[in-house]
C-alpha cells in the first residue's frame, strides 16, 4: 500500500499574493518542523477574503492589484497610536502632508501628538492633492497592573446550584456567590463561563463556548423572582406552578442524581417570563428600559429580530426564506414589523438579563472585592447564530476556525466557529470587537479571553475539508490590542489571555507588554527549555492568573489520585496502554508532591493530620501557587469539597455528560451553593489563600 500523495505546494505567485493578504503558506507545529500549506487551502483560504486565485491567470491578476494598491496607498484602513504619540504609520507619508484628525470628542486637530484615548477619524492630504482617510485608535500604552495580589473562585455558573435554582446556577447564585466569598473568604474574584446567549432549540447545545451571540447574554441565566414585575403578575397561582416545577427540576439533580437540563430550565423560564412580559413597567423602570434600547441600538434590535425570527424559522438563518436573510432586506424590515411584540419581548430579556449581571458585579464590589466578576469571552459564534447573521459582512463565508494538527491531536480540530475577516475589520475601524468588549464590559471587573493567540492568528478551515486542510491567517494584532486596551481602560477593567498550549513566538510578550496577564496552570509549568521538571515557583511569571486546574481538565483531586486516566480509559479515550498512561500519570503526580514537600508546603490539613490525605495535598498545591509571584490566584470551586469529575472531557460528545453536572463532593454527591458556604473543608482551603499560604 503506497503512501498518500502530499497535497500540492502553492506555487511562487500564490505564496506571494497569500503574504500579501496575511495567509500563511506553512506553520510550524514545532520549533524544528515546518509544515507546509497545500495550494487548496491557501486559495480557498483567498477566495473567503474576496481574492480569485482559481487559475495562474487570476493569481497574477490578483498578484498585481493588491502590489498596485498597497504601493499606492498613503493609508491602511486602520492606523493605532499608543499613549498619545503620532501613529508610526504617519512617518511613511509624503513630506508636506497636511494632516485632518476629527476626535471622538468632537475636536478638530491638525496633528497627532497628545491625541485623547479613543477611536478618531484621520484624514491625509498629500502637497499634490491625494487625499487619504483611516479609523484612528488611540489606546493608552498599556492596562494597569493589578494593586497588589488578588485571590478567587473559578466556577462553571450552570453547575453552581442553589435552594432557590431553576434546577441550573442562575446570576441570583451568581450575586449570593460573590457577596459570601467577598464578605467570608477574602476573595477579589470569581470568573465564570462565558454567559453568552445560546442557540435556542431542543436540545441545546450545552456548550457556552458556541453561541448564538457573543454580544447578548443568555437569559435562561435569570432568577425570575429577583424582577420586580414578578410580584405584580396577574396571574400568581400559574407563577407559583411554574415554582413548584423548577423545585422538582432542581431536587432530580441534587437527590435524584439527574443531569442539568438546560433545555428544560428554559422551557419553566420562558413562559414564567412571557407572564412577566404582560405586567406593564414602572414610569422609573420604563425610562431605564428605554435608555438600554438607545444604548444598544442596532446590535440589539437585530439580536432580538434574529430570536424573533428563529422562533417562527428555526435556529439556522441559512434556512430560513431568502429575503430574510439579509438583516437589511425589505422581507426582513417587514417581518421584523409583524413580530414587533416578539421583538420587544427578546430585547427585554436582554436588558433584564444585563441588569441582573450588573446587580452580580455590585455585589461582588460591595462585599470587598478588588475586581468582582471576570467574564469569559468565547472564541467565536455558531455559524447559524444571531451574530453570523448580523454581522455577515464581517465573517468569513465558508470557514471555519480550529486548529492545525500537532503532538496531541495529529486530525488537527474544527471547532465549527466561522472567523471574522480582518479586512473587513480594518476596514469597520474593528467596530464590531470595540462593540463587542464594551458590551462586556458593562458588567466585568475582568475580562477572560479563552485562545488569546486568536487576537493575532487564527487556523482557517475551508467548509467540507478535513482540519489538516487548513492554513493560518493573521489579524493586525497591535489594532486588536489597541481596542482591547482602549476598551478594558475605559472600564478600569482586567484582561487575562487563555494562552495555553501552543503559543507563536512573540505573543506572550506582546500581550505582556500591553498590561495582559496570561494563564499559567500548574501541572504544565515545567521547565520545557532545561531537565522538565516541575518549574519551581520563582520560575512562574508574575504577569498571570495562576490555577491548579481549568474545567477542560481533571480536577485536581482525580489529577493527584489518577483517577482521570480510569475515566478517559473508561471512554476509550487512551491512545496508549492503561498501565503507562497510569505510570506516567502517578510519575507526574509525584514530581510535583516531591516538590511540594521539599518546599515544605505538605502540612496537613488544620496544622496537623496525615500530610498523604488528599486534602492536605490540595492545599499544599494552592500553597504553592501563593509562592508565585502570579498577581491571580484561582481555586477551581469543584476542588473545594474534592470533586472527582471535570465539567468538560474534550474528545468527547454523548459519551460523557459535558456541561451538564453540578458541583459535587468527592463521594459525587450534589452540593448546593448553602453547602459550600457551610463546608469546613471549603474554608480550610480558602483560608490557606487568605493567610497567604503560611
């Protein structure tokens, strides 16, 4: 059997008019391997951004335009400037260039130095009658870093279940959460999973990591008794059913060891919503509504027309009837008219839903904390979602954003999230990521972005082609930066980058240089340049947030017991035997406790006790992390009571419950949000943070 032949290079031309718009022709998977592009992908990658290379004809056409454009052009579409000083791009332009730079305050300036923060519109006007117009965005050089140390709580909101839940975590647990580990447990923090709006159709896709809109909360994250029309509803024996059925939701999950149903916490929601949306608002509630209306503009009425239409068509806006298509279409303007009920009643849920997202982060702020709540921002949106159909004209037709192959998964990975066109982008001033962010910003003292790397390069797969069949295309990281930057000072917030796994050389320091922290988990911090060995914790970075797990990984109870390889060879998931991979496993545990002992952190728990219980040697693994100059500490809630199980086995689709299991004790029992506040072990844990590890 002979090998398969290698897809075919790109040829000189096509590499070079591929550069020429940020598409790679090769990546490195490793330091000492270069992988090459095949010519299908880099010209279905050009064909995505509005370039025909189909034939050698159109690639030398297409070759010629962009050399005659970009040598012809005074400007890019988008120019940056850190801190007030002109834009390098300026230095490029023609001696005697009259400069035009209208501010975002409404001032008219005839020069770029000491421009106020902001996004400012550029025109230049060469000596011989060129004219030229950019987006400006003026960010300032860097975010702050953070005022001495901060230590918190990472937890998956679904999974963190109440007395009072709709058989899911809702934003009323949220604020409970943040006002009691503020208040009790010092903490400075708590970041949750993205809380994106969702997909809707049953079933759901449970993941938060593939929404509907990036933009919009989801609303199913609602506690319908915290709204005030919900005292006024003319019907309370029908809202008090409603209670009664979210009750049994919620006791079949914690007694009755059922699975989080989403789906059906929806459902209750919904309609328990749809009464509250016939109580007439409050004149002092009424203006409040209005000014979020204002507020959000277009973005939200095209948010709530999608839902509106996704209840009549369907959740795929590629199905639906032609006209409706197009946001901007007759067909859709006069549907949109039709269900103006149905659209006001989604852009309620989105305002009731970031009012109660505004009460979580007071609640944290009130109670002590230095930053309140970090939101998480998902990598991209599902293709049939709101945002893909609002913002068409800003993503990539026919692509798919993923991951090329390497040492962990030689298929590569297609995560089914169509990519936003950096041309496009540059040319929107990046309009729709300022949008985006501030949208977030409204709620976040911090702001998590999971894949952080994908601010400079994204892995593009063409739609029906396997992973390898994919290519890297760059995004102008300093002009994503900038609005990140520009974003998060204006809202005094944080920015922590999910940068884990394979990183391109360079962006860790560029994301450090701009005042964002990175993520560092212990059990990948190792000394990869010298013997490999667990990184001892003046190696660590200060710039980061530092955990002992993350939900895509065990906890930190089944990493130290092994008990993640008996789940992953219960799943047949092992690519090896079971005894190495248990081998391997206990040899990594055991590393790390060996050093955990040498620094003298195994304590025991309450100051004395067995130092080998497992207990004591989650806390001896938190310890550690206070011995770091990590600026973050975060302790996986679930590790708290020794949960066993992760939230999310990657790998995996119906072979295990991802996303759907609440937060339980190492016997796997269910405990509720009362019982971690009640739980000595939960304390004990967190009073290592609060005493700083002594």
């Amino acid at each position: 059997m002979t090998a398969p032949r290698p897809a075919d290079p790109p040829s000189e031309d096509l590499s070079r008019l591929a550069v020429l718009h940020g598409v790679a022709t090769s990546y490195s998977p490793s330091p000492d391997r270069s992988v090459t592009a095949s010519a299908t992908a880099v010209t279905l990658t050009l064909a995505a951004l509005g370039v025909d290379a189909s034939t050698p004809g159109a690639v030398r056409a297409a070759l010629a335009a962009r050399e005659r454009e970009l040598g012809e052009r005074l400007l890019p579409p988008t120019v940056v400037g850190w801190g007030g000083s002109p834009p390098a791009a300026l230095a490029a332009l023609p001696e005697g260039t009259r400069l035009r730079i209208d501010t975002e305050q409404g001032e008219s300036r005839a020069d770029a130095d000491g421009l106020p923060p902001g996004v400012h519109r550029l025109t230049a006007t060469t000596s011989d009658g060129r004219t030229a117009t950019a987006h400006l965005i003026v960010a300032p050089p860097r975010l702050p870093t953070p005022a001495g140390r901060s230590h918190g709580l990472l937890v998956q909101l679904y999974s963190l279940l109440s007395r009072r839940s709709w058989g899911m975590g809702d934003l009323g647990d949220l604020a409970e959460l943040a006002g009691w580990a503020g208040r009790s447990l010092g903490a400075g923090f708590v970041q949750v999973n993205p809380l994106h709006a969702a997909v809707p159709g049953a079933p759901t896709d449970p993941s938060p990591y593939r929404p509907s809109s990036r933009r919009f909360p989801d609303p199913v994250h609602l506690r319908v008794e915290d709204i005030p029309e919900a005292a006024y509803v003319d019907d309370p024996e029908r809202l008090r059913a409603l209670l009664e059925r979210a009750g049994r939701l919620r006791e079949a999950v914690l007694h009755k060891g059922a699975l989080i149903d989403r789906d059906a916490v929806w459902e209750l929601k919904r309609e328990a919503l749809e009464l509250l949306g016939e109580v007439p608002l409050g004149p002092g509630r009424r203006a409040a509504y209005c000014d979020f209306l204002a507020e959000q503009g277009q973005a939200l009425e095209d948010h709530a027309t999608w839902c509106a239409l996704a209840e009549v068509h369907g959740s795929d806006w590629h199905r639906w009837p032609t006209g409706l298509r197009d946001p901007r279409s007759a067909e859709t303007t006069q549907a949109r008219n039709g269900l103006m009920d149905r659209v006001d009643f989604w852009s309620r849920l989105a305002w009731l839903t970031d009012t109660q997202l505004t009460a979580a982060q007071r609640a944290g702020l009130e109670a002590g904390m230095s930053v309140g709540i970090v939101h998480d921002l998902a990598v991209g949106v599902h293709p049939g979602g709101a945002d893909a159909w609002a913002q068409q004209e800003h993503f990539a037709a026919g692509m798919s954003v993923g991951a090329p192959p390497d040492a962990f998964n030689a298929r590569g990975q297609d995560w089914g999230l169509p990519p936003w066109r950096p041309d496009r982008l540059a040319e929107s001033g990046y309009a729709p990521f300022r949008d985006l962010l501030r949208a977030l910003f409204r709620y976040a003292g911090a702001l998590r972005i999971d894949h952080v790397m994908g601010l400079f390069r994204l892995w593009w797969v063409p739609q029906g082609h396997p992973p390898t069949e994919g290519t890297y295309v760059r995004y102008d990281a300093e002009a994503m930066l900038a609005v990140l930057v520009l974003e998060a000072s204006r809202a005094g917030a944080l920015v922590i980058g999910e940068d884990l796994g394979t990183v391109e050389p360079g962006v860790r320091e560029a994301l450090r240089e701009r005042g964002v922290l990175g993520t560092s988990v212990l059990w990948f911090e190792r000394d990869w340049d010298g013997d490999g060995r667990p990184l001892p914790p003046d190696g660590w970075r200060a710039d980061c947030l530092a955990t002992a797990t993350t939900h895509d990984l065990p906890s930190t109870a089944a990493r130290l017991t092994g008990e993640h390889v008996e789940l992953r060879d219960s799943l047949g998931l092992l690519t090896r035997p079971l005894e190495e991979e248990r081998a391997e496993a206990a040899a990594d545990a055991g590393e790390w406790l060996a050093l955990l002992s040498r620094l003298g952190l195994l304590h025991g728990t309450g100051g004395g006790g067995d130092l080998s219980s497992e207990e004591a040697q989650i806390q001896a693994v938190h310890r550690f992390l206070l011995r770091t100059p990590a600026r973050m500490v975060g302790v996986w809630l679930p590790d708290g009571v020794g949960d066993r199980r992760p939230q999310n086995l990657p790998g995996t689709w119906d072979q295990y419950p991802n996303w759907r299991l609440p937060i339980a004790d190492a016997q796997g029992r269910p405990v509720t949000l009362e019982d971690l506040a009640a739980s000595p072990r939960l304390r004990a844990l967190m009073e290592v943070l609060r005493e700083g590890g002594a």
